[in-house]
C-alpha cells in the first residue's frame, strides 16, 4: 500500500443560468397551450390538432450561454446580423410515436382581426439531446430557420402558402422553410420557436403549430406519441446548485383550463415513498416553485372543475436532480502490488463526493469519463475534475502519491542500493518501519535516511520484506493518524 494526500484545491464554478417561465392561457378552436420560454420545461405536444401558442414580451428569456453559443449553426447566421438567438420564445417537445416523416407549420395569428408584428424563427434538436447540451451549445440545431421572412409561415416540410420545398439551411438564403425529419420512434425532439421582432403593446403574439409529413398523415394519433402529454411536468430535469428557481406548472396538462385545485408532493430520495405534500402558488395553485438544492421527484394530481375525469395527474412526475461543483474526496492508490517491478508507477482511483457525470484529467493530459489512471509516477500530480452536467470544473488539484521501490540492490554498483519510501518529505511526522517476514523489526528510518540491507551490521539474504508507513494528515482540521503497510523485495 501507498499513501495518497489531495493538497489545496481551488475551484472555479461555471454556471448556467436558467430561468423561471410565465405562463398565459386563453380559449381558441385549437389546442392552445401556455408558454415556455425554458427548454427544461418545454411544453409536450403531439399530432392530434393544431396548437394555438404564443410568446409575450415577458419571453426573452436566454436559454444559451453568450459565451459559448457563437457558431451554432443558423442561430448566428441569419440573412440579418442584428437577428435574436432568442426573444419572445416559445419551447416545444414531442416524442415520434411512429418511424416516418415529419414536419410541421408555423403559422402567424392575429387574433384581433389586425396585423401580427410577429416574425417567427425556429430551431429543432434532437434525437434525444439534454436540454444542458442545448445551452451550452454543445447541441447544434438540425433543422432550423432564423431567415426574414416574406409569408405568413416558416417551419419543416413544404409551405403551404406558396409550395415552397425545405431546403438546408444556409446563411442569406431567404429561405422559410427547412428539410423533412426523419424520425424513429421513441425519439425525443425539442423545438425553439422565436418571435424576432420586437414585441411593441407588450401583448401576446400568436402562431398556431401545426404538424405535417406522411407519418402524420397516416395516422396523426399515433405518428407522435400523445401520451407525452401525461407526461406534463415535463421531462426530467438536471439543474446545478445555485441555479435560479424552476417553476413547475399543471397547466400543460390534459385538463386545460378545467382546474379546480392541484395537489403538489414530493418523493425527495426518489425511493418510492412520498415525502410531503406542497403548497402550490397561483390560481388554483397550478404551479410550485422548485428551488436549489432540492432534489426530488415532484407529483401533480388536479381535481377538475367539471369532473370529468374527476382526477389528472403526472403519475411519474418529474425528477430534479440538483447537482454541486465537483470536490475531490479521495485519491485511492489501487492494483499497485501488480504493476511493473522496474517502473515504480502506481493506478490511482479519483473518488468525488457527489453524484454527477464527471470526466477527469491528470496532469495537463486529455479527459477521460474513467475515475481510474495508471502508470501514475509518485510525486506530485495533478488533476482537473469537470462536472459533465455543466455545473463546475476544479482548478488543477495536486495530489501526493508516496511510493516505494518494489525491490533494491544493495551490490555497490550504485543502482538501487539502498530503500526508503519516495515522497516521505512531503509527509507530517512521517516514520518507517522494516521487518522481515516473521515480523522482527530491523530498522527506523529517518525521513532523510535510507535502508542498506544490514542488520547489525550483517548482510541480510535476498528476500521479502515489509514495512509500515506512519504519518500525520490534516483532514478538516483534525490529525487523522495513518498507518500503510506493505512488502518490498531484496535482491542479491
């Protein structure tokens, strides 16, 4: 066994910011639905009617970092360089029932009769991306369109207004429209829909969505799955200590407007066991406000208002997980009686107090998802820890591995002729302890000194040996006494 001690790490916290959505809903022929201007509360739709939606003034909210987000694809590559990644937003999510084609058409509304002011863009990710990958920008768009345009749609597939067929997106291209998905079922798509132009009477601007392409055509019940909306909480949710409050709503749910009362719980271990019950905000109590750190897996049931069905709600709810900036734990020292008797190098295992994705660098090499290195040479080392999730990356953390030659050669050539543990001086209050195999002590090394192979001055035979390690490490401010031991090899 070898000694491992983290040394003062410093840390650095990368925080994405998300935000808290508004709501607003009104009756209209189609469905209609209350806006999100969050991807991690993206509304959940499907194929079975046009939705009527909308994006208020109160949207522009920014799912993106500024910093990162530059080159995304058409997001900033608009035919006009002042066009909005994001403004008056809207967020969307279906899940393909079917394998097949599919579209969809964003149309402009006015409901009072008058001119919609609203120019409206898009973007679409998936298969199956994080809405954590979409704000960072590692997630790039693959259909999308921030275009001016000149009809009263934009969307995926064939314009109905004048026949347009999609076309690839390219910057300055004037086009509205983009290419058909392709979809396989199961598949899980998000969609951005972005009012660019400004909202002037602080009113809702209106668009109805409707979806199109031949799996809907053949059956538009099935070609998205509808069961996606009992799902209404949304998809769950991974957020970073610290991050702004995420506002849950009932309102997307199959009761509509039919709300007479909404009962919130939370399961916070998501061990099957409800935890408490929660008092919701807003009429009827239809939202709550989730706040960091508190993870949880959080239920809705409505009562209806006319009782039909008497009873709505999200059975698997929705799991938030918050997680903290990654803190090295341990550094573990592991296989080391294995590796090479000629390269003194060591397999070391990072142990992270937290439950995250993290992937690990050491050394100033590459990252690696694997806590585990080998060939680790003893010394000083260092490493760089990155939450995946995107809620935090440490500074390079020096971490100490005290190692041992696995055998010496006390022949007087001047190569391995005398042992000590490598590394002792960076220890507190270190002392060595040499035994044969029977246990009889033979030396006490100082911290400067080193074993020759005698006894009294007699040689001693080719053989192993063993040693114990004592020394002092701080943890927290206390003096936790360590003891390592294990065996070394002389060779004559």
């Amino acid at each position: 066994m070898i000694a491992v001690t983290p040394i003062a790490p410093l840390m650095r916290i990368l925080v994405i910011a998300l935000f808290a959505c508004l709501f607003f809903t009104f009756s209209i022929s189609a469905q209609s639905s209350p806006n999100s201007p969050d991807c991690r509360s993206a509304i959940p739709v499907c194929a079975d009617a046009p939705i009527m939606g909308m994006a208020d003034g109160g949207g522009d909210i920014d799912d993106f970092d500024p910093e990162v987000i530059t080159e995304t694809g058409c997001l900033e590559k608009g035919s006009l360089s002042n066009a909005n990644i994001e403004h008056n937003t809207s967020w969307y999510v279906f899940r393909a029932g079917t394998g097949g084609q599919v579209g969809f058409d964003i149309e402009s509304i006015a409901l009072s009769g008058g001119t919609s002011a609203a120019e409206w863009d898009f973007a679409v990710y998936g298969p199956d991306v994080d809405c954590g990958d979409i704000s960072s920008g590692t997630a790039i768009p693959i259909r999308c369109n921030y275009e001016v345009n000149n009809t009263n749609f934009t969307g995926i597939g064939v314009n109905p207004e004048n026949g347009q067929a999609g076309a690839p997106s390219i910057p300055q291209s004037q086009n509205t429209y983009d290419e058909w998905l392709d979809v396989e079922a199961g598949e899980i798509y998000y969609i951005l829909i972005n009012n660019f132009n400004t909202n002037f009477d602080d009113e809702p601007e209106h668009f109805m969505l409707t979806f199109t392409g031949s799996s809907v055509e053949a059956d538009s019940n099935s070609a998205l799955d509808c069961t996606l909306r009992d799902e209404f909480l949304g998809l769950d949710i991974v957020a970073c200590e610290g991050d702004p409050d995420i506002t849950l709503s009932a309102l997307n749910s199959p009761a509509g407007a039919d709300i007479s009362n909404v009962e919130w719980t939370v399961d916070y271990d998501d061990d099957g066991t409800i935890d408490d019950t929660l008092t919701g905000t807003g009429a009827f109590g239809a939202e709550y406000v989730v706040t960091s750190p508190n993870t949880g897996r959080y239920f809705a049931e409505i009562t209806t208002a006319s009782g039909t069905p008497p009873t709505v709600a999200d059975d698997g709810g929705i799991l938030i997980t918050f997680h903290g900036e990654p803190i090295l734990d341990e550094v573990r020292v592991i296989d080391d009686l294995i590796t090479s008797d000629i390269h003194d190098v060591y397999s070391v295992e990072f142990i992270v107090a937290g439950n995250s994705d993290y992937e690990y660098a050491i050394n100033d090499g590459e990252f690696q998802d694997e806590p585990i290195f080998n060939d680790i040479p003893p010394g000083i080392n260092t490493v760089i820890i990155n939450d995946k999730n995107g809620c935090g990356i440490t500074e390079p953390i020096e971490f100490l591995i005290v190692g041992y030659p696995k055998f010496f050669t006390p022949n007087s050539d001047g190569v391995n002729d005398t042992w000590n543990v490598k590394g002792i001086e960076m220890l507190t209050n270190p002392s060595v302890y040499i035994f044969d195999r029977y246990g009889k002590l033979l030396e006490q090394l100082a911290v400067n000194a080193n074993w020759d192979g005698t006894y009294n001055g007699a040689r001693m035979p080719s053989s192993d040996y063993w040693f114990r390690l004592e020394y002092d490490r701080s943890d927290d401010a206390v003096i936790v006494a360590k003891t390592v031991q294990a065996h070394f090899t002389l060779k004559r």
